[in-house]
C-alpha cells in the first residue's frame, strides 16, 4: 500500500513539474515583445548618432562662436584707438 501511494505521488509530482507547453497568446505577447526591444534598440542606436552628430555640431559653432568674439574683441580695440585720437 505504502509503495503504491508512493508511486501515485511520484507520478503526480513528474505529470504536475513535468514539461508544459506555452499558450499561443503567451508565445505572441513574448514575440511582440521580442520585436519591440529590436526597435528600442534600433531607435538608441539612431539617437546615439543623432547625439554624436549634434556634439560635433556643437563643437564646431563654439568654435566659431569664439572666433567672431575675438573678431569683435579685435574691432572693437579698433574702434577704442581711433576714437580716443
């Protein structure tokens, strides 16, 4: 008796942990998630070079920003040495 129930129980516990296969809606919920992380991926990887691109930008116009202010700064001691004459 005690061997059978014990086989009963470990059949029980190999049917109830065994293998299960997953529902179609959870492998298309997880297949759409699966796309959606590609596309956040691909939209980073966009939005990298986009801040690459504008850094560049950046550096680029503060380097002329600081030349103009020397252009200015140049005019303007020209502008101070005639008017003082």
């Amino acid at each position: 008796m005690k061997k059978m129930v014990a086989v009963i129980l470990l059949a029980i516990v190999i049917i109830g942990c065994g293998p299960k296969m997953a529902k179609q809606e959870t492998l298309d919920a997880l297949n759409e998630a699966r796309a959606a992380l590609e596309a956040a991926q691909t939209r980073i990887s966009e939005l990298q070079g986009e801040i690459d691109a504008l850094k560049a930008r950046k550096a680029q116009l503060e380097e002329e920003i600081s030349g103009l202010e020397a252009e200015v700064q140049a005019l303007q001691e020209k502008i101070d040495t005639r008017c003082k004459k």
